[in-house]
C-alpha cells in the first residue's frame, strides 16, 4: 500500500501535457477551502510542481469528515484540466484517499509554489532532471486502453466559476483549421475512448467505430447550399452513436466513408441527443466539426462491433409509436401471413412483404412486416414452425397501423432461435404455460380507430376521440414530428384528464388586441385608433383574445399546451378583456387570476399537429375542446375500461 502512495516528481507537467495516467495520479493537497454548492479548491501537489485544483460537490462528505484533509495524498482517477487565465486547472471527479493528511512538509511547499510561479526557463530545469526520476514515473504516464481518466465532470461543474475568467482570444492567437486531406489515410493508434465514455463537457474525443449506416447525403429544406450526413457508429462493446458531419466534410465524407468498415475519429463535439430525431438509442449525439480528424482503422476486426440488442416487450410497443429510434422485438411465432407485394411509387418496382405474428409472456402479440430479401429468407425458414420457433428482429419501426405494428428496415436483423437466455426461457414458458395462438391478444386491439358505421373515432388522425380508451399526457407526448399519424398535415385527437399547473405567463403574449369580427390582429397607434392589417381598415373598438400557453400535468407528466378563444375562456374564468383590465390595475389581481386558474381538473381534447419552421419540424399541441368533468359518468367509463382488463 505505501507504494501505491508515493508522490512521483513530474506528474503535474504530464497533466498540463495532457498525458493520460492509466492508473491514476497520485497528488498531495494543500490549502483546501470550500466555495459554493459543497465544491472545494485546493492546490495539489506531485512535490516539485503544483496545479490549481477543483474537488466535485460529491467529496463534500470526505472533507466533512476529515478524510480528506491539508497533507493527505489523493489518488485522482477521473479528472478533466481546463486553462483559466495564464493557470491550468484540474477538476476531480473521481478520487480516493491513499494517506490520511498528517501535516505537509515545508521544503515540499515551498518547492511546489515556487515551482508554481517561477517562469517556464526556471521551472523547465527541475523538470527536466524529474523527467527521468526512476521507473515509478515512467509506468504511472504510460497511457492504458480502458481510460480511467474519463474526464467526466459533474453537471454544472466548471473551473471558470472559481478563478479568473480566461482572457479572450486576439487576432494573432487564432490560428485557422487546417484544409482536411482528400484522401482518407490509416490509423494504428492503439488507445480510444468508448463511446458510453462521451459526453460534453470535452472535445478532445478519439473513438474508434464501425460504420453501421450512412444516410444518403440531404440538404437542409430552409437552406439547399447547408449539406449534411448522417451516420451510425458502434464500437466493440455495442454502443450506438448518431453522428452528423455538416457542408465541406459532409460531402467529402459521403464520398469516403463506407458502411461496415471500421474509421477513427478524433476530436468533434458531443451534445444531447434530440429524441425526435436520432435513430439509435443514445443520450448524447455527435456533431463532427471541420477540426475532425478521421482515418481508416488499421484494424478492421468488426466481431464484436454490433449494436447491443435492447429487446422492447409486446405490450409495451404502443410507447415506441412514432418515435423514430428504432426498437427490438422478440417473441414465439404464432402465425404466417401470406406473400405479398407492394409497388413503389418511385419506380413502380414490386417490394415483397410478408407478415408473422409473434407474442411474449405479456400474453399480448404484435405482427411485424418483413420486407424485402427478409420477407422471403426470413419467413421461408419459419414455415411450419409456428409455436416452436422465437424469432427475434432488432432495428425495427413501430407503426400505428392496425393500431399497434412493426415494420422492418433496411438496417432491421432477424434471428431464428437466438441462443439467448431469453430466447431459451421465453420459448420454455410458451411450452409449460401450454400457450396456444388464441389465448393471444393484439397489442394494437385497444388502439383501433372505430371509422364510418362503427361510430367515429378514438383517437388518431381526423376526429375526435370517444373515450373507449385510456390516454394519458405521456401519449400525447410520445407524438414526434416523424409520426405517421402527423405526415400530409394532419392531426391527432387525444381526449385526456388533466390539471392545469401553471399559466405560463414569460411575455407578453398572453392575450391581443384584434377585430371583434373575425379576430384578426389589430394595432394599436395610439390616440386611441387602431389598425387591422388584415382588412386594411381601422377599428373602432377592439376586444382582447386570449393567446394563452399553459403547462398540463397528469400522472403520467407534464405538456405545454395553446389555448384559444373559449377553451382559455373556460380555464381562466373569465374573458380576456377582463383579464387584460386587471392586468392594466395594477396590484394582486392580474397574479392572483392566473394562480386562480391552477390546479383545476379538465376534459381536454388535446390536437396535435406537426410544423416547420426555419428548417426544423417540431409538434405543437393545442386545445381543442375544454370540458367540465362528468364525475359519475368519468368514473362508470373508468370501472369498464377496469373490466375489459379482466376478460
């Protein structure tokens, strides 16, 4: 153990080097004091240099309780060093306490500090001589595969916060991005991050990926000269990542890089993924920069490199509706539907399809669409098999279609039998439980949309919703700008209970003045005349519309929903010119109307609609219907929707 806590000379220099520590860094503390939010800062110390140091809130209790104290030494595993003015600063996230602090000695202090503020000709000489200190320093910098030192700080930890703000950069200190090469060379660097590893807080990321699928190069619709490429990488532990390269690399890339083949990329930019859009299942997204520098791996081994299967129970699919991250599907084959084809508008081409049904322990079934080459491969081989085969189909699109379906992809995998454990008890429980195809029930059968004779509809594009069907605020959520149901400009009726908690009130667009005649705009130009645009006439007397944005909340969470004309009437308790009078008194009333308006129950028929602005498409929910509840008739609807889950 007292090896293991042995302060080696130099190792503040391989820091500010940026040189990775496989192993950690062992460093000594001095002059620790607390700052805001539980953080502490300190100086650390290899006992010839020192660096500024920054200690996470979660090491809050380890100073609490003296563990970690003035002269005790610290095994630093995780860190991330930013420049803050002309001081480098380390920022810990993870370390542990090899000595306890039993007092510094003074020479190594005083060594530290005037290594710390001697000038980089005095200081390189004692650095120089500890640059070859002995074995113990030269095995503690060599860099290892798995990267201890993530350098992954803690949400809203920043060093900035503590010292002196960096100076900004001059003109003469910005040095240009190098042109990228034409040709694509080959990389044999041995050490690379693991994309679970990434996140924002750093842009010098290298991982090393396979190519899993190139999206065909597009043009942003608000700006046709903006080019970008979209790409799906996995590494060798089956972690996805989506990530875009944007105009010059874009296309340069579209022209290099090819699906299935192994690349390095180093340095680009990691931020949230947005859900609506990614297709892979990852919090964080890629952005390549012109910086990125990507090279062809010299080792091209990819059998390991597969994306991880996340397998999505039957009865759960209905969430997964129109999101565009694709979803894995297992389950026993029930049935095989007939061949069949499809003819492609673009081409007029025949695409085959064929449908089998699949069911799992949630004793719910769902029938997934094979296409392609998959739909005579796959299904030819499950002919005669139902009841005794698994199949398990990965990279899948979930559909409203039949209320509840699967689709398979260009990318979509099938597996007869994984030799899986959960393939093995699924197929065991099917046998003992002595299932059968009939005792199955369609997970979209609660979903189907009754049409014409059938008496309206449920729920879904172009009507609205009979109250046969539970719906909660995480289903109008789940509604993303790629679902079906909102292609062609449609909308979707959601029928729902909810309360309103909170009456957004951020600007001023709580209401406007407009023509009482048809509620167009009008403005006000003062001397009491106002104008409508619109109709290219004044008006005498406008009224207040209320253009009311509140927050729904249900047991499910919360959804940021547009109210208009009476529906706001009916929330608010009153007309928007009355509204507009207390706001215009001045004093408590204005306030306390709209708390008055919280946490009140409602029936609302919520319709959803996707639109595009400046290039982005994105779902706007608005009111279309604002009920007092029935509570008897709520409450006789909820003991039958009760009892269909008996049956």
């Amino acid at each position: 153990m007292a090896a293991t806590a042995t302060l080696t000379s130099g190792d503040v220099t391989r820091i500010k080097s940026k040189e990775e520590f496989a192993n950690g860094v062992v460093l000594r503390v001095s002059e620790l004091q607390e700052v805001t939010g539980k953080k502490h800062k300190c100086m650390l110390s290899d006992g010839n240099s020192s660096i500024r140091g920054v200690l996470a809130s979660q090491f809050a209790d380890l100073v609490s309780s003296g563990e970690l104290s003035n002269g005790c030494l610290v095994r630093i595993t995780s860190f991330v060093t930013n420049t803050v003015g002309s001081d480098e600063v380390l920022l810990a996230t993870d370390l542990s306490v090899v000595s306890p602090g039993t007092g510094i000695v003074k020479m190594e202090v005083d060594n530290a500090l005037n290594a710390h503020n001697s000038t980089p000709e005095a200081a390189g000489k004692p650095q120089a001589k500890s640059s070859a200190a002995g074995p113990d320093a030269k095995e503690n910098s060599t860099p290892g595969p798995d990267f201890k030192t993530s350098k992954t700080p803690g949400p809203g930890l920043s060093p900035m916060s503590f010292f002196s703000p960096a100076p900004t950069p001059t003109g003469a200190g910005i040095k240009s991005a190098p042109t990228p090469p034409s040709t694509m060379g080959v990389s044999d660097r041995k050490n690379h991050h693991k994309i679970a590893q990434l996140h924002p807080y750093d842009t010098n990321w290298c991982i090393r990926a396979k190519v899993e699928r190139k999206a065909p190069l597009r043009a942003l619709p608000s700006k046709p000269d903006v080019k970008l490429l979209t790409v799906d990488l996995v590494d060798e532990t089956g972690t996805a990542i989506q990530g875009t390269f944007w105009r010059g690399p874009a296309e340069r890339m579209s022209e290099q890089l090819v699906e299935g083949k192994v690349y390095v990329f180093h340095k680009f930019k990691v931020k949230p993924a947005d859900k609506k859009y990614s297709s892979v299942k990852n919090e964080y997204q890629i952005d390549f920069t012109d910086t990125t520098d990507v090279s062809e791996a010299a080792d091209q081994d990819t059998s390991a490199m597969t994306t991880a299967v996340d397998i999505t129970p039957i009865d759960q699919l209905p969430r997964r509706i129109g999101q565009r991250a694709p979803a894995d599907v297992m389950g026993v084959v029930l049935a095989l539907g007939n061949y069949g084809t499809v003819k492609r508008k673009a081409d007029n081409s025949e695409l085959p399809r064929r449908e089998v049904t699949i069911g799992d322990q949630s004793g719910k079934s769902v029938a997934i669409t094979l296409w392609g080459d998959l739909s005579s491969s796959t299904a030819q081989q499950l002919e005669g098999m139902e009841g005794r085969a698994v199949l398990q189909v990965t990279g899948c699109r979930v559909t409203d279609y039949n209320g509840c379906s699967v689709s398979t992809l260009s990318k979509s995998v099938a597996t007869i039998n994984p030799e899986t454990p959960a393939a093995q008890q699924m197929m065991l429980w099917y046998k003992t439980a002595e299932m059968n195809p009939d005792r199955f029930t369609a997970v979209g059968a609660d979903l189907m949309m009754a049409r014409g004779s059938q008496g309206g509809s449920q729920g879904g594009a172009g009507g609205v919703p009979a109250r046969e069907r539970y719906l909660t605020l995480k289903d109008v959520s789940a509604l993303s700008p790629e679902s079906e149901a909102l292609a062609n400009d449609k909308a979707v009726f959601q029928n729902v209970t909810a309360c309103v908690a909170m009456v957004n009130n951020d600007d001023k667009n709580i209401f406007y003045l407009a023509n009482p005649e048809n509620g167009r705009k009008v403005v006000d130009q003062g001397g009491g005349r106002y104008w409508s645009e619109a109709d290219g006439k004044a008006i005498e007397k406008p009224e207040h519309r209320y253009l009311l944005s509140v927050r729904l909340a249900d047991h499910t969470g919360e959804t940021n929903v547009q109210l208009f004309g009476k529906e706001a009437e009916a929330v608010m308790g009153m007309r928007a010119d009355e509204l507009a009078a207390l706001k215009e008194a001045g004093g408590e009333g204005f306030a306390g109307a709209l708390k008055a308006a919280q946490w009140k129950a409602w029936q609302v028929v919520v319709m959803t609609k996707a639109r595009e602005y400046n290039g982005n498409r994105s779902v706007r929910h608005s009111a279309y219907k604002v009920e007092n509840i029935d509570w008897v008739s709520e409450s006789s609807r909820l003991v039958n929707l009760i009892a269909k889950y008996g049956n």
